[in-house]
C-alpha cells in the first residue's frame, strides 16, 4: 500500500516553524555565534558569556543543533557554517535580518493578518503609522531595517552587475538606493560609469560612508530627496530595486511617471522586484507579498502582466525581463 502523507502535515510544519525561528531569534539577539566562532563551549560557558539563563541556553542549542546552526561535540556545541552566518562580523551576515524579523512590531503585522485581511487595513499601520514614519521615530529599528536592506541587496547587486549590459552607460541614478550596494557594484564593474545615490535625509549619511570606503565616492553624487516629488534628470538609467513593491499601484505610478519625466528620450528604468508566477508554485516572492500585506496594507508583489499595467499607466513599457541569479528579475522599461 503506498504512504499516504498526512494531509495536516504542512500545518504541523507551519506551526512548528514559529518555534524553529524563536530558536534562531534567541541565538541572533543572545549573539551566540560571535562567541563560538573562536571555539566550542559548553552550554554553561555560553550562557554565562551571553548573560542567560544556563538551562534555557541548553534547551535553545539542543533545538538549534537539530536545525544545523550548531553541532554537538565533546565540549559541548561548535557553530556551524550556517550558523556562523548570525555572526556580526561574518561576510553577508544576516543577523540584522533576524533581529529585524523578531521586533515587536514586525510580529505584531504578522499577527494581526486576519485583522488586516478582513479589513482592507493594515493593523500595523493602524497602531503603528506607515512603515518609514515607524522607522524614523526608532533610530536602533532603523538601523537593523538598513543593515536588512543591505543584506538583501547583495544578490541584486551581483546578479544585476553581472547579468546586465550597461556598456556605454554613462550615468545611473540608483533611486532609494540605500547604502549603495547595487550602485557600488555597477561602478566596480564599469569603471568609465558616475552614479547618483538618491535617498532620505535619514539614509544618505551611511551610503555616503559606504560608498567612501568603497574608494567609490568621487565617482557619487549623494543627493536627499523624495521619489514623489521629483528625481534628478538626465541619467542614462534609472535603477529601482525594491521600490515599487512598498506601494500600491496609484503610488507606483507617482513614482514611475517622476522617473519617466527626469528620463532621457532613449533612457532606460531598471525595476529590480520579484517578478511573480501566474500558477500555483510555491514562490519567494508569495511569501514575501504577505509580508507587505501585514506590514503597508498596500504594498505588494507584483506579476510581469501587473507590473507592464504600471508601466502603461506611467508612459514606459517593458522592453524585457532579464531572470538573474536566485529570486530577481530586471525590468527593463523605456518610455512609450
């Protein structure tokens, strides 16, 4: 007779998968992996590093070892490859992506989706005001939002620089570019190439600082600036990598039709998003549209036939997708 798997199955794993991440949570706050990363200790020399309960520790690296964050040795535990990535100072460290997830707020979005589902309205947004309004009032949230975002950026970053053909390009506005990981990287790869880091008053100052010990700050204007109400003109290519998924389609236009009018006639707009499956694959990008859901209420992933709608509505059209490396997909568009 063949197995039959439990229907409830992918519910239990759902479920379980909370107290998984709690796990991975209490080692990126607790900053478990910088104190192992020099050697294996014990659950009671981490705990008393760490400033923790010792049986509580324990119980934590017993649930991580399962996951292959840690492994279990005559010493005690040693960190793992995976699990050296929570470390502050490894290269690519997600930490601040973790530390991020686990914020009160953040959980309290995630929490509340029903609510948000069954009214048309963000519960985050109700209690906490839009996101970038929540995180300028919070300085330390901030901070690991950006930490976040750079994070994030390193696989558009590579797989744009790398993917794309930008010979002849002369100049690039990266709009809300954060602390210009994928301007940084466009200017390594095609030295001949100048860039604009066009950002919030409140994100310029550590792009600034990045992009200078990148050596890459005489090739950079830093400019503050809203994308509602305007983007420096002329460039050759306009770059927005997870712009457009933080709004709803009105706003998007707002946006787009800003770019389309500091464009030049033969310019180009590079939309770096998640482009959605029309089927019913399992897909990054659909679990990240829940979180934009629980956390704008607006803001969402978009297919390629959304996105072209966008597009249409702001005088561009899509010239071609470019599928890079992992999850990403450039949108080229050119104006109508």
């Amino acid at each position: 007779m063949t197995h039959v798997e439990n229907p409830a199955d992918p519910v239990w794993d759902a479920i379980y998968g909370i107290s998984r991440f709690a796990a991975l949570a209490t080692m990126a706050e607790l900053g478990f992996a910088d104190q192992l990363r020099d050697g294996p200790l014990s659950a009671d020399q981490l705990a008393q590093r760490c400033g923790a309960h010792p049986l509580s520790v324990r119980r934590v690296l017993r649930e991580l070892a399962s996951m292959g964050f840690v492994r279990s040795v005559p010493e005690g535990y040693a960190v793992t490859e995976s699990g050296l990535t929570l470390a502050d100072d490894s290269p690519g460290s997600v930490r601040s992506a973790i530390r991020l997830v686990r914020e009160e707020a953040y959980w309290y979005g995630m929490g509340t989706l029903p609510e948000t589902v069954r009214t048309g309205r963000s519960s985050f947004t109700e209690r906490y005001g839009p996101v970038y309004r929540y995180l300028a009032d919070r300085p330390d949230t901030a901070a690991l939002f950006d930490d976040y975002m750079a994070v994030r950026a390193v696989p558009f970053a590579d797989g744009l620089a790398a993917g794309y053909d930008f010979t002849g390009v002369r100049k690039v506005v990266d709009v809300g570019g954060g602390r210009g990981q994928i301007l940084g990287a466009l200017l390594n790869a095609y030295p001949e190439m100048t860039g604009v880091l066009f950002d919030l008053d409140r994100v310029i100052p550590s792009g600034r600082a990045a992009m200078t010990a990148a050596g890459l700050a005489g090739r950079c204007e830093f400019v503050v600036g809203d994308f509602f109400a305007g983007l420096p003109a002329g460039a050759d290519v306009y770059v927005l990598a997870n712009v457009i998924h933080n709004w709803n389609d009105d706003d998007s236009v707002r946006i787009l039709r800003n770019v389309r009018t500091a464009m030049t006639a033969d310019g180009r707009v590079l939309i770096l998003e998640i482009v959605l499956s029309d089927d019913d694959s399992p897909h990054l990008g659909k679990d990240g549209d829940m979180r934009m859901l629980a956390l704008t209420g607006e803001g969402m992933e978009r297919t390629r036939a959304e996105y072209q709608t966008l597009l249409e509505k702001s005088g561009l059209t899509t010239a071609r997708i470019v599928e890079l490396p992992g999850w990403a997909s450039v949108i080229e568009a050119v104006p109508i």
